[in-house]
C-alpha cells in the first residue's frame, strides 16, 4: 500500500480514538450489556484497519535505554 | 479536570489532535491523575511559565510549528525535572534522532490502551506500576526486567 505519510498519522491517530473510546466503553459496560457486542464490532473493526496501514507500531511502552531505578514489582 | 480529591499529579498533555487528548483525559482521570491539555507546544511552554504546576508532560512527536522534542527540550530548559512521555505513532523516528531517550523520559507507541497509558505515567512517575502486581503484556517485558531485574512471572 502506498499512502502520504501525514494521511497515515491521521488515520493512526482517528484510528487511535476510535480503539480508545471504544476500549473505555468496552470496560464500563456490564457484560450482558445489550451494546457490548456493537461496541466490541467497532472496536474490532478498528484493529483490523490498522493492521491495513504500513509500518503498525508495536503496542508497547519501552525505554531505550536501560534505567537503573530502584524499582519493585508493586506495592 | 478531576479536582479535590486525592491526586497523582498533573499531567499536561499536548497534541494537536482534540480527540488523542481527549482519551488522553479520560483515561488519566480514571487513573486520578489531573489534566491540563495543550493543543500545540507554544500553549504548551505558556502554561508551564505560567502557575500551573505540572508534574509531568504527555507530547505528541509529530505536531505543526513546534515538534513534540523542540517544546519538551524548552520545557526542559524551565523545568529540568519535568518527567517526558513522547507519544507516537513514528518512534523509529525520534530514536533515529536520539538514540538515547534522556532520564526522564520514556516514550510509548500510539494507538496506546488505557493499560498501556497508564503503565507509561506510573513507570515514569515512580519507576514502577502499581498494583495490581500482574505480570506485564508482553510488550513490557524487557522494561519490566530493566527496572526490576527480576523475569516476569
């Protein structure tokens, strides 16, 4: 696929609100909500748009460079 | 904007999308922190020279007139403790520019989840994530090892 670039973040980015929202409806909604499956169509649908676009980021959070925080695994 | 309760701090998010920020509030309100929002970076350094205390600075990378690593290096210059989570849907891009994010600052892919986002500002904030202690997605892993040094479970 060969699309502008800036064409490409902004649909990264409404793609970006459309998962959001949709994931925040997702975890309010009672699980016999009679929307859930509407909601969990639009949010599927999102996903698999943004499989479509070229070079998909990776749904991670990373440093690149290792941090040497006194850190625990909770608390 | 949460207000008198409990905070976790405030956060000043700064993109030129409404709606990244937007979600962006949503989910930090839910996770008690306090919002401000910043639609470009020129708002972004005024808001910061102005009275409002910020405890950490969400940018969007890829904004018009001034990037997102030009307003937080200005920021950086007023406030050299101010804690940096560079938003992006290019990250390839800022570590070509920078191989190594400066201490501080972390970065996390866009399109982020609610878990993800909110993983990103505690990390940041404390240097690890609050409960409950789960074992982290699978994109966390390596960063998970790094701050703890232990494997995740």
């Amino acid at each position: 696929m060969n699309i502008d670039p800036v064409k490409v973040h902004h649909l990264k980015n409404q793609l970006a609100i459309i998962l959001g929202f949709s994931e925040l409806l997702l975890e309010e909604l009672a699980a016999d909500d009679a929307h859930r499956p509407d909601v969990l169509q639009i949010h599927q649908a999102a996903k698999s748009a943004l499989a479509e676009l070229p070079a998909l980021p990776a749904h991670e959070f990373s440093s690149p460079r290792p941090r040497s925080a006194e850190a625990t695994d909770g608390q | 904007m949460a207000s008198n309760r409990t905070s976790r701090g405030t956060v000043l998010v700064v993109d030129d999308e409404q709606g990244v920020r937007a979600l962006a509030r949503r989910i930090l309100e839910g996770g008690g922190y306090q919002v401000i929002e910043a639609g470009h970076g020129g708002e972004a350094v005024e808001i910061i020279t102005g009275s409002a205390h910020i405890d950490f600075l969400i940018a969007d990378l890829d904004m018009p007139v001034m990037r997102g690593e030009e307003m937080a290096v200005k920021i950086r210059t007023l406030r050299p403790d101010m804690r940096v989570l560079y938003v992006t849907a290019h990250s390839e891009q800022l570590f070509k520019e920078r191989p190594e994010l400066l201490d501080g600052e972390a970065f996390l892919d866009k399109p982020f989840t609610v878990r993800g986002l909110l993983e990103a500002v505690s990390l940041l904030k404390t240097g690890f994530i609050k409960a409950p202690p789960a074992p982290p997605p699978a994109g966390f892993a390596r960063l998970w090892r790094t701050l703890t040094g232990a494997k995740p479970r």
